[in-house]
C-alpha cells in the first residue's frame, strides 16, 4: 500500500532505517515509532518507496 501523504513517506523511511539498523530505535517519535512497532520491513518499504512528487504534504485521518 503505498503512503498517501509525504509525511507518511518520511515516517516510514525512518522506520525503515531503523528496523534495518541504520538509526537508533530511541531516535524514533510520533508516526514513525508507531510505524516500527506495527509493520514489517517489507509494509515500510512499500511505504517508503512510493514516489513523493503529488502527493500532499498531510492528510486528514478521516
């Protein structure tokens, strides 16, 4: 599923990098330690990986 908002994107890279290693888990805060508890490397990565150009910067959580 891909991320819908860029702030969405950024989260799961951060999680990404931290599932993989590259950072500090106690880095983590807000959306993207939600992200590292919830998902699996490869849901971050779909999520991390989707193209940021039109997409919005937030969404509502409606």
């Amino acid at each position: 599923m891909p991320a819908k908002s860029k702030a969405q994107q950024k989260a799961a890279g951060a999680a990404l990098s931290a599932k993989r290693g590259d950072t500090k888990v106690s880095d983590l805060q807000g959306a993207s330690k939600e992200m590292y508890d919830s998902m699996s490397e490869d849901q971050l990565e779909d999520f991390a990986e989707t193209e940021r150009k039109g997409k919005p910067e937030h969404v509502d959580d409606d």
